[in-house]
C-alpha cells in the first residue's frame, strides 16, 4: 500500500533486519561472538552486571498503581509480556517506515537546549538503562527526572512541544486533560500537594538522533507514555492513561474523558451474536481491578482469554480494529497507520474478552490481546482521589476511575527487540 508521507520524503530503502537475520549472520562469523549475539549478551561488556529478585510475573490485580510490592525489573531481564513465558520471534524488525521523526527529534533537542546545565543532568540517562522500566501510575510513586513543578512556563512548553510531537493532537489533548483533570482532584478534595498538575516527570534516554536509538518517559498519576526511537520507527509503549474522577471543570473548560474507550467497546461487545458473546464474555461479575500487566509487570504471562478474531464477522472485525483505533490513534498519524497495519496483520491471532455487564451505563472491564499488541480498560473502584466526586475509597467499581493500558508483547515494550536488535548489529 502507499503510505501517506505527511510531506516528508521518505528514506531511502533499508534492508529488513530480524532477530533471525542477526542470529544467522552471527552463526557465520562463529566461535564466542556468536554466543554472545544469541544470547543477548555482549563479551566485551564493561559495566557491572545487575541482579534482581523480581518475578517474572506482574502483580495479580496490576492495576493499584505500580511497582508497590514488586520491584521494576531491570534491562538485563527485560523479557516482555507473553502468554506463557516463551517469546514469539521475528514479530519486530529493523526497517524504513518512511515516516519522518525529525518533529520529535528537534523538539527533544530544543527542549534539553531550554533547560539548565542540573535540569539537563536529572533528565538524561542512558539509552539501555533501567529508568524505563521504573514507572508507576500511583500519585505519590518517588519519580526520577526533571518534573514539570521545577519548570518555568516556557520549559513547560518545551515538555508540551516534545509530547505534541510524538503523539497525534488527540493524544496531547487527552494528556493535558487527564493532568488537568489531577489538578481538579486536588482542589475538590483540599490536597494540592498530592493532587496537581504539575506532578508529572520528563526523562530522557539516550540522545536525539535520526540514527541512533533514543527515547523519553513521561510519567505522573494516571498518566505514563513510554516512547522509543530508532531512525524513522517508533514504539510508543508501554502507555497507561487513566483519570480519577472521568469528569471535572478546569479553569472554566468542562472534561470528560474516556467516554469514546468506553462507547467503542460497548459497540463491540453488543454486535456479537449470543453464541459469541458467550465465549468473549468471561464473566458478568465485575471486580474492584481486573488490569494485569500494569507497572512492575513487564514480564507478566497473560494467557488469550475470550472469543478469537477469526471467529468474528466482517463486521465484528471492522468494529475490533475501529476499538483498538481509539487508542493508537494517541500515536502521531503516520506512525498510528503503521501500528494499526501491524495490528491487523496479526488479527486472526487476536482475542477480545470482557468482563461484566453490557448496558450503556454499566462499568465493565475489556482487553484486546495478540502477539503485538495489549489493550486494556478497565472501570476500578473508587481509589484515592474518590472524595473529588463525593465517594469513599473502595467499594464498586465506578466509571469515575478509569485505568487504560496499551502494550507491545513478545519483547517490544519500550522498544527492547529493536534496540537489542540495533546494538547487536553494532557489534
């Protein structure tokens, strides 16, 4: 297919590089490099080697917010989601998307231009460090890098720059809405100092370059984009948006959000036939939490649950890709086209299940699950800032706490088989 260039010439061709292309170009050259290539591991590496106790599971419930009782794993040990522990390979390759990144390149470099000599020294790390993984969504989570509280407006704009760059207007827009939305908490409930807009981080990992792999976090309550670079491709995982409370006024604006996540799933769930329904349906009873796989969770099984894609109509098929559309469509226009097309490549391995009733105004959980992408929403119950919306803390679920989480199984979170693959080729 032709893909729209948004007025950029496209990069010349690029030879498509696998796993597998690396391992058998490595059996040739032989002896110890070889090991090492296959093995993820480099002989000539210098830095000390990490350990770590962390399981190889996420936290059952995953989504109370984060690392809590389970420490964020380390880049040596990085595996990724998988159904079963096993890995499938030659999913993600090195190549040309035509899809220029020279926007989020500059604005990362002009935003580190605009922040000062110690601003600039908290906020990069290196590219294969461990800080990607050291992300939660809980509001009171101890956080790495520069945050937005330390920034002056100018600075700010830059951080604003850099996340419009990478993410589509609707993306940015949902971003500000759910920060803004933290701030409103805060001033209903008298806890500013918990509950704000300002609470959010910015790191940097690796420098900006049309070449070389780099990528930034940002993270804070309810709101964490993970975003990886390497030429003209980009993987913007793992992501997890989220608010408490769905609706508020800021500064006059009334938001209201996750409402288009929750509509596009409804719309699915009851297009399905009775016999169909039956299978995607795991469950009427709605939990306090049914998100797995959230912070602390990178290698976290999730077994396929529910009704597979190549079951569905024509129909319920347009409808499933037009769900997960709501949720790449954050991703910049030319990069969301490529991820929905890798999306529908895999769709007959795909499987969507669900969790509680299916009325318009019923709270429910959903995920989208296949060997390339994890897509979760899931209405919890009443968490800490309830009071903003005059509740308590636990109890039913809400539509008023919304958690959504989107992933890239078989070891492409954050980008990881990409970049493993780019640093063996170096070698």
């Amino acid at each position: 297919m032709v893909r729209r260039m948004n007025g950029h010439t496209p990069n010349t061709a690029v030879k498509t590089l696998t796993r597998r292309t690396v391992m058998n170009r490595s059996l040739l050259l032989g002896g110890v490099s070889a090991v090492a290539i296959m093995s993820g591991c480099s002989g000539d590496t210098t830095a000390e080697e990490e350990t770590t106790d962390a399981p190889t599971g996420g936290m059952p419930d995953g989504g109370q917010g984060g690392p809590g009782g389970s420490e964020a794993i380390t880049y040596d040990d990085f595996v990724g989601v998988t159904t079963d522990g096993t890995v499938i390979d030659d999913l993600y390759e090195i190549h040309s998307t035509g899809v220029s990144t020279a926007g989020v390149i500059a604005a990362a470099t002009a935003m580190l231009a605009g922040f000062s000599d110690e601003q600039r020294e908290a906020t990069l790390y290196d590219v294969e460090s461990d800080q990607w993984f050291d992300w939660s969504n809980i509001h009171n989570y101890e956080r790495n890098g520069v945050t937005m509280a330390d920034l002056d407006d100018d600075q700010k704009q830059l951080v604003f720059d850099l996340i419009g760059a990478g993410l589509s207007a609707d993306g940015l827009t949902i971003s500000q809405n759910i920060m803004k939305l933290n701030q409103y908490a805060g001033d209903a409930m008298g806890q500013t100092d918990q509950f704000n807009e300002d609470a959010y981080y910015i790191t940097v990992m690796g420098t900006p370059s049309d070449t070389d792999p780099w990528g930034w976090q940002y993270q804070g309550h309810h709101l964490v984009i993970n975003y990886f670079v390497l030429g003209d491709q980009v993987v913007m995982s793992p992501t997890f948006m989220g608010t408490e409370p769905a609706e508020g006024t800021y500064d006059g604006e009334d938001i209201v959000l996750f409402t288009e996540h929750a509509d596009a799933g409804l719309a699915l769930v009851n297009a399905l036939d009775d016999d169909r329904r039956s299978v995607a349906l795991t469950s009427s009873d709605k939990g306090s939490a049914n998100e797995v796989a959230g912070a602390g969770g990178d290698n976290t099984e999730v077994p396929y649950e529910g009704l597979q894609a190549s079951e569905m109509t024509d129909d319920q098929r347009t409808l499933l890709l037009a769900l997960c559309a709501v949720y790449i469509n954050n991703l910049d226009e030319g990069h969301a086209e490529i991820r929905m097309d890798e999306i529908e490549a895999h769709l007959d391995d795909t499987y969507f299940m669900w969790v509680g009733e299916t009325e318009e105004d019923s709270v429910f959980y959903y995920r989208i699950q296949s060997p390339v992408v994890l897509i979760q929403y899931d209405a919890q119950s009443p968490g800490p800032a309830a009071a903003s919306y005059g509740s308590e803390q636990g109890g039913s679920p809400t539509r008023q706490h919304i958690h959504t989480l989107v992933r890239t199984p078989n070891g492409n979170d954050y980008g990881m088989d990409l970049l493993r693959l780019h640093l063996e080729l170096d070698h």
